[in-house]
C-alpha cells in the first residue's frame, strides 16, 4: 500500500469513527436529560467557542465568502439540526443513523430532479435504486418493525435527511472556496440560535451538570472532526462517494449502544442495516456516478 492510499484509509477510518462518536454524544445528552432546545444550545456553544478560537489562533477569517450560500447553509443546517436532534427523544441512536444513510438516494434523486442533467439520468438504474431504496425502508421503519420506537420519530428523522441532502451540495460547493472554521462556525451558529429561538418559544428554563462536560467534549472534537475530514473527502471523491465512510459508521454505532448503552441485541435491524448497506453501496458505484457540481451551484 503506497503512502497516498494510507492518508485516505486512515481518513476514512477516522471520519467512521468521528461520525460514530458524534450520533453516540447526542443521545447520550437526550439520555441525560437535555431537552431538543439545550441540546442544541449546549452544542452550538461549544463548537462556535472552538471554532472562533482556532480561526483566530490560525489567522482565518471569519467571515465567510460567499454570503448567498452560508445564509442558505445557515437555514437549512438549523431545521435540519432541529428534526435530527428531536428524533432522539424516540428513536435509538443506531436506527436514526440507518435512516440518516437515506441522505445519499434523497441526494442523487434531488441532483436528478433539480439540475440540469439530461432527461436519461431519470431513467438511470442509480435513479431508480434510490427511488425504491426510500420506498423500501419507509415502509420497514414507518409499518412498525422496530419495537419500543415512536413513528413521530421516524418523521422528524425522514425530514432531517431530505433536509441534509439539500445541505451537501452547498457544503461540497463550499469545500473549495471556505475555510474549515467558517463552514463549522456557519453550522454551530445554526445550533445555538435555533436552539435559543425553540427554548424561548417552549418556555424552558435551561440547566447544565458539570459532570457531563465529557459528552460535550467529545461532541465538539467528533464535529471538527466530520468537518476537517469531510473537506478532505469532497476533494478527492464526488458527494455521494464521499458519504461512504458514514454509512460504515452505522454499523459501529450499533455496538456502541449494545456494549456502553447496554442495549438488547436486535438480529432483524442488524440484518436491515447490512441490507440497506449493501443497496447504498450498489447505488453508489453502479453505474457511474452522477456528477454533483452543477450550475445552479456554481452561481452561489
């Protein structure tokens, strides 16, 4: 193995476990008590004061190049961060992370839909794989299969995805013109003042334990990590390959819960995990690919 394949296993390895840590500290803080709103405030907090920080230390500018599409980042992030992190309250961790792998069919239907890709693309078998992928495991998760799990948690999951498809395409188009802290910061802020605005509207007084700064710790370095080595990953692979990393990270977070979180063994969602795996997988590289960087992109 030469020196440039191991940089990239020792990437994709390390995004895996990142993306692992991230999903794993955010239950865990639903766990604790932490209401939608402080989970998100807590969040925001934490990883805008590193950012902010680190941007300074480093001498990168804050404020961000392209307005236009950190606006739209901002927005979408914020909703998207809102329906992720509530479906927490009803869902375990590893099948909102099977879920959230429905980001790479909802990607390449929207990029089919949506741009300016010839008519054939919507008669591609990726097109279709993804349309039936959907279909498939909305009907698994929404019909009841997975026991002590509420379906308003299945809803808040589906809408985040839909909503973080959207927001890859701007972050791959961000990639190459905005540095890491200002596409982290544009993220944290989203968290911080969504969580504030839903604390306020709810009437919840916030409240903090010290003894669980280690969760926040850890939340705040798996989501440099996503984003330090996502950016690596959008240079060197298109979007939807580049999602590859997270789909493993499912399998990972499973065993987190069953060893730390002392959850039961279920055979049938592991089975569902490697089958929805290897549908993904199949999407991905067969046939080639669609290509992702658009017009309508290229003009935020």
């Amino acid at each position: 193995m030469n020196k440039k394949s191991t940089i990239k296993s020792g990437v994709l390895l390390s995004v895996i476990l990142s993306m692992s840590i991230y999903v794993y500290t955010i239950k865990e803080m639903s766990i604790r008590g932490y209401s939608t709103s402080e989970n998100m405030i807590f969040r925001g907090v934490f990883c805008l004061s590193v950012g902010i920080i680190a941007s300074k230390i480093k001498g990168y500018r804050l404020i961000p190049k392209n307005k236009k599409t950190q606006i739209f980042r901002f927005f979408a992030s914020g909703f998207a961060s809102y329906f992720f992190t509530a479906s927490f309250a009803f869902l375990s961790a590893s099948t909102i992370a099977l879920l959230g792998r429905l980001d790479i069919p909802f990607l390449l239907i929207l990029v089919t839909l949506f741009t300016n890709q010839s008519k054939d693309k919507k008669s591609s078998l990726q097109f279709w794989l993804s349309t039936w992928t959907i279909l498939i495991i909305s009907y698994i998760t929404l019909s009841g299969n997975f026991s002590d799990e509420k379906p308003l948690g299945y809803i808040y999951a589906f809408t985040s995805v839909i909503l973080i498809a959207l927001g890859y395409l701007f972050m791959k188009n961000s990639a190459g013109k905005e540095n890491i802290f200002v596409l982290s910061n544009v993220f944290s802020l989203s968290n911080l003042l969504f969580g504030l605005t839903l604390l306020f509207i709810n009437g919840e007084n916030i409240h903090f334990n010290f003894k669980d700064m280690w969760v926040f710790i850890l939340y705040t370095l798996s989501q440099f990590g996503i984003y330090i080595l996502s950016i690596q990953l959008y240079k060197w692979y298109n979007v939807e390959r580049a999602r590859l990393p997270y789909v493993f990270a499912t399998f990972i977070i499973f065993s987190i819960e069953i060893i730390l979180g002392k959850r039961e063994f279920d055979f049938k969602q592991l089975i569902l995990s490697i089958i929805i795996t290897g549908m993904i997988i199949t999407i991905i590289i067969n046939p080639k690919t669609i290509e992702t960087k658009h017009n309508f992109l290229d003009k935020t």
